[in-house]
C-alpha cells in the first residue's frame, strides 16, 4: 500500500508539473500567434532601410541623409517618438498597429510600415 500512495504522489506532482508547462506553453502559443506575421519595414527614399519583428520592443535610430528619426516599437504599436525634421508629422502621426498603416516623414523621405512577414522565418516552423 504504501508503494501505490507514493507512486499516487508523484503521479500528481507529474501531473501538476504537466499541465503547468501546458498552460505555460498555449499562454506562449498564443502570445506567438496573436503577434505572428507583423513586421515593421522602414525605407528611406524608396530603398528598404530595415525591418524589426513588430512583437519585439525596442528603440530604433533611423539616420537618414536627411534627418534622423527614432522609432519605437512596443507592446505591439510602432510610432516615432523623435524627430528632427521641420513639421513633426511623422510623431504626431502616432501609433500605429495593423498591417497596412504607415508613418511618413516626407521632409526625410522616410516610410514606416506594417506589413505581413513573407514567408515565415524559422519561428514560423516552431510548432
Ligand atoms: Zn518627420
């Protein structure tokens, strides 16, 4: 008797371990699929300057010939928090977060855009 209540023990522990990774594992699941695909693409006068994964925060100095710009990406919204172009349009443009919108500070022929990642790099197969 007192083999089978201790293999119930650790049949419980494994259990509880299990279905904590399991609810770990879909919480990250489904981190990944809600954000999957979204890449922020920067070009600069027409030629592609950069793309960042829109899933990961960060702080990005764009240099132009013509200007700098600093871009942040955060909790899923890209914005240009800093400029030193004449009009500022591309920081009051604000946030922006869905494939298809896009930031434009014309005074540094600078484009931000959102778009759908082509392909699927490595993350993609994961699953
Ligand atoms: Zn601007």
């Amino acid at each position: 008797m007192d083999h089978k209540t201790s293999f119930f023990k650790k049949a419980d522990i494994v259990l509880a371990i299990a279905l904590l990774l399991l609810g770990l594992g879909s919480f990250l699941l489904l981190q990944n699929l809600q954000k999957a695909g979204d890449t922020v693409t920067v070009t600069v006068d027409g030629s592609l300057y950069g793309t960042y994964p829109l899933a990961e925060d960060r702080t990005e100095q764009i240099v132009t010939p013509l200007g700098s710009n600093t871009l942040r990406i955060e909790g899923g919204r890209v914005w240009i928090s800093e400029a030193d172009c004449p009009n500022h349009d591309c920081v009051e443009k604000g946030a922006i977060a869905k494939q298809g919108q896009i930031i434009l500070c014309l005074p540094h022929k600078l484009s931000v855009t959102i778009t759908e990642q082509e392909g699927g790099g490595p993350d993609a197969v994961s699953y």
